[in-house]
C-alpha cells in the first residue's frame, strides 16, 4: 500500500510539473494551430483598471497610457476605485480627460464603486461605462510598454479568438525572492506559449489581458477575475491565446514570504471556486484535449503540497528496506535543507550561484504552502469577495 500510494503521489507531483509542459510542447511543435492573422482597422479599446488604496498608482497609470502607441480616438483608460477615497478623487482629478473632436488626447475617465465591495462587482461596473469592442483589463501596477496595446489587440483579426492574455515581466525592483519569483514566470511562459499554439490558454495573467465585449459576461463573486475570463472564453466556443509581446512589467508581486503565503493561499481558494463554476471543460467529450491539459495544469497543480507530501511520508517508510527509496527520502532532506539554507545571511557571500538555487527551493516551499492553505479553504466553502491589500500590494483587490 505504501508503494502504490508513492507511486500515485509521485505521479500526482510530476504530471504537473515535469509530463505536461513536456507534452505540451511536443504537440505545439507537432500540431501547431496558429491565429488567422488579417490586417483591420484597429478596434476601439477600454483599458479598464480597478484598484483600492492605490491613489498613487493613478497618475503612472495615466502615464503610460498616454504613451501607447495606440490611435488616441481609438483608445480610453477607465480607473475605477473599489471604494471612495480622497486620495484617489484627488490623484483622478489631475488626470481625466474628455477631449473634443479636434484633439489628438486619449479619454482618461475616473469613477467610485463607493463601498468596498470587491474587484469582481467593481470590473462588471467599469464596463458598463467602457466604449471599447476589446475590454483590456491591466492592474494598476502594470507599467505597459509601448506597443502593448497593439500587441494584445492583434489576435482579435481571428473570429474564432476570444481572449487574449498578455505577458508579466518583474522590473528591476528591490523585492525579496525577486529571481525565484521571475523564474516561475518563465516555466509559466513557456507553457502559455505552448498552449496558445496549440488552441487555448488554461490559465491568464491578470496583470494584462483582454476579452471581446461582445463575449465578456461578468466576473462571479469569489473568483480570480483572470482565470474565470479565460475560462468563460473557450467554454463558448472561443479560443484564449497568448500574446508575449504586448508586455506588462510589474513589481515583485510578492514582497515577503508571508505576503507570498496569503497571496497565494487567496489566489489557489478562489481559482478552485472559478474552476467549479466552469466545470463542463473537463469533459473531454465536449472540449477535447483542453478536458485534461486543464486538469493537470490547474487540478493536479493545486494538489502538489499534498503529492509532495504523500512522496516524503512513503519514502520515509519504505527507506529502510530499500535503497531506491532511500536515495528517495536523501535527495527530498537534501531539497530542504537547501530550502532553508535561503534563511542564511551569509549564504550569498560564499557562493551567488547556490543562493540563488535556496532562494527559488525556498520560493517553492514558501509557495507550496500558501497553495495547500488555499485548497484546505476551498474545501471548507471560504469565499472570499473582497480583501485590503497590504501595502505594496496593488493587484486589484
């Protein structure tokens, strides 16, 4: 029995990890279905931003909105504040613009939800006031380059795209686990990539996506806006792609490890709501390869704190009687206590290389029980509507 149940938990924590990005990228390369690409007028689009406590966000936020390289007629920002602030209705103030037919400004418009009330009411109150075809919906952190817009909003020419999602790129920031932080987004890169070639994404980045208007039917309580979205895309029929050039660069979104652990345990309990609400794509008699691909790479992802468990606890038992299994339970003790090594001051000085190795060990342990709180909370029937984020933290609310 112990056998079977390390074999089962070792398979539970590979799948994710180590067999699906494999696969995925085989069959990318393989059957590749790329968008229909076609030369169109560019589409009138609404940079929609809610953010709480972040009054001082809004004028970069302006900023670099005006500096798209996006028609201005054909572009607004839309910030709206989860709450009703005097910080934030003095920082929209010197920002918003309505400009007449003969300017060549893009329309900055503010508004208040007055209560706090959550991110989800507040996207679905913000669109009411959009004018866009394409809904693009950035956190007030994101520092969009350039040419973004035109990036994100290229995929639509293709009738059959629905959603597009962006790509998170970390600045150059003094934040803790800033490295291990940046490679986990490269592993989750990769893979949207892979997807994307393949149909759709089964997962999406807050920090910068965007949906069809004419798709778009509103955010749920008690989800992660981002995942729900692109979810609610390709359960109607619409693919989800990626577009990695329309860039979004961001601070650290973890500042320490605690913020990393409530962060995360936040993120994992209302992306499990999301998924139970769209539940019919894991029916592969209806949805194809997109049944499993989500499966693994958001089920079977969420469950790798208790894999890892499970693994540990059966190779502590069987390593006395076998020598695989001991080599087994060694490498998981040696994987540790490199983890933990990230806790000494002094490990940076004596080798940059091992550092930063303990770093993304201890990034994944840190991170790895944020997950299992998350999913014990989503068992539990916790739902979580609307929060104040710490300072520092500005991913919507």
């Amino acid at each position: 029995m112990a056998r079977l149940i390390f074999f089962l938990c070792l398979f539970g924590a590979a799948a994710p990890l180590l067999l699906y990005p494999a696969v995925v990228g085989l069959a990318a390369r393989l059957r590749p279905r790329p968008w229909t690409p076609r030369n169109l007028p560019p589409p009138m689009v609404s940079v929609i931003t809610v953010m709480r406590d972040a009054a001082a966000f809004v004028a970069p936020a302006a900023a670099h909105f005006r500096a798209l390289d996006y028609p201005a007629e054909k572009r607004e920002l839309l910030l709206y504040e989860d709450g009703q602030s005097e910080a934030f209705a003095a920082a929209a103030a010197a920002v918003t613009t309505t400009p007449t037919a003969s300017d060549d400004a893009p329309r900055i418009v503010a508004a208040s939800g007055g209560a706090h009330q959550g991110k989800a009411r507040c996207l679905g109150q913000a669109t009411a006031l959009a004018r866009g075809d394409i809904l693009v919906f950035a956190d007030a952190d994101s520092a969009l380059s350039p040419d973004a817009l035109t990036e994100l909003v290229r995929p639509f020419a293709d009738p059959a795209v629905g959603g597009v999602c962006g790509r998170r790129v970390i600045g150059r920031d003094a934040g803790k686990l800033r490295q291990a932080q940046s490679a986990y987004f490269d592993f989750d890169r990769a893979i949207k990539e892979a997807e994307s070639r393949l149909g759709s994404l089964t997962s999406n980045d807050g920090k910068l996506y965007a949906v069809r208007r004419a798709v778009f039917r509103g955010i749920p309580d008690g989800v992660t806006d981002d995942l729900y979205a692109c979810l609610d895309v390709v359960r109607q029929g619409l693919r989800f792609v990626y577009a990695p050039r329309a860039v979004a660069t961001v601070r650290t979104p973890s500042r320490d490890e605690a913020h990393e652990v409530e962060r995360r345990r936040r993120i994992v309990c209302r992306s499990l709501r999301g998924m139970r609400l769209c539940r019919e794509l894991l029916d592969p008699r209806r949805f194809g390869w997109y049944a499993p691909a989500l499966f693994v790479n958001k089920a079977l992802r969420r469950g790798l704190p208790f894999f890892l468990a499970g693994v540990f606890v059966t190779s502590t038992v069987l390593a006395p009687g076998s020598r695989l299994f001991a080599l087994v339970f060694l490498g998981q003790l040696g994987l540790l206590l490199l983890a933990l090594s990230h806790l000494s001051a002094g490990l940076a000085r004596r080798s940059k290389k091992l550092a930063r190795l303990a770093e993304t060990a201890w990034y994944f342990l840190v991170g790895n029980l944020g997950t299992a709180l998350g999913v014990l909370d989503f068992a539990r029937g916790r739902v979580i509507v609307a929060w104040t984020p710490k300072k520092g933290e500005k991913e919507g609310t």
